[in-house]
C-alpha cells in the first residue's frame, strides 16, 4: 500500500521552519489505518508484556495494537496529566522542550516492552521514554514508528537498536 498519499505536509507547523507530517488523512481512511496498525502488530515480539505509548498520536496507534495482540497499554504524558505517583523526565523537541511523566506503577519490573509512535524525527521524545523506563529495569524489545524522518538522525539517539518504521522521508 502507498501509504505516503495518506500523509498531508503542512509547511511551518507548529512553527516557521517545520514541515509537519500530518497523519489525519490517514486516520479517516480505514483501509490504510488498518494495515498500518497490522504492520505495527507484526513488530511485537510475543514475549513482550506492555506497549509503551507517547502522548498523544502515539496512543491511536498503541492502543489499537495492544487490541490486537493482547498486550498491556502504558501512557506516557506531558507533565500534569497524569493522576497518581510518577516519574518524570525533560526532553527536547525538534521545536523546544517538555518533560514526560509515567505511573510508578505502570510498568513492572524487569519485565520486556515495546514502544509504538507515530514520528521519529531528532530521536528526544522516544529517549527520553528510555531514560523513564530505566526506574522499571525493563528491557526494551522493539521500537515502532508509522513514519520515520531519516535525515534527522533520530535513530542515534535511542539505545534500542531494533527499530522499525513503516513510511521514511
């Protein structure tokens, strides 16, 4: 499936400068949502226990694999949104910083996870979800973007080094 025809470029969003790759064309088209969400799926290992997912367009994905593998859903947030006990870590964007929390209770310990975004692009956002899951001493199986930014370079940020992306600019 061409699945670029279903990503939108709006040129300086959020800021001037930035091309952003809009994802809602995708969304409303079932067909394309459905096997973007089958490819994700085929990137779990049956091993792994939860889905780690970011706020927010990574949880409309997350949520729709852990449907279909049976797989627990962890969120991870911006600072503030989550109710109870958390660990918290700063960030950079491509475009400014943030700082990303997660439950003290929401992963196990030690147990094996997966990660599921919509964007790779500098690589901050899915490290810093690394540095938040050293407090579980979890072991990261797989990392799943829908679209990768290649020449960003995000993938030399992260440690795990099995990484999958489905749509590359």
């Amino acid at each position: 499936m061409e699945l670029k025809k279903y990503i939108r470029d709006v040129p300086d969003f959020p800021k001037e400068g930035i091309l952003y790759r809009d994802i809602t064309p995708l969304l409303k088209d079932h067909e394309a949502f459905t096997y973007v969400v089958n490819q994700l799926s085929n990137n779990i290992p049956d091993s792994v226990n939860s889905i780690i997912a970011p706020e927010s367009r990574g949880f409309i994905f997350a949520s729709a694999v852990c449907y279909k593998t049976k797989k627990n859903l962890v969120l991870v947030r911006k600072k503030g949104k989550l109710p109870f006990k958390t660990f918290e870590v700063n960030y950079e964007l491509e475009y400014g910083t943030d700082t990303f929390q997660i439950h003290t209770d929401s992963v196990q310990k030690n147990s094996k996870v997966a990660i599921i975004d919509d964007l790779l692009a500098t690589g901050g956002t899915i490290s810093a979800i690394e540095d938040l899951l050293e407090n579980f001493n979890c072991q990261i199986l797989n990392i799943s973007f829908v679209i990768e930014l290649v020449d960003l370079l995000g993938r030399d940020k992260i440690k795990c080094k099995e990484i999958d992306s489905i749509i590359k600019y």
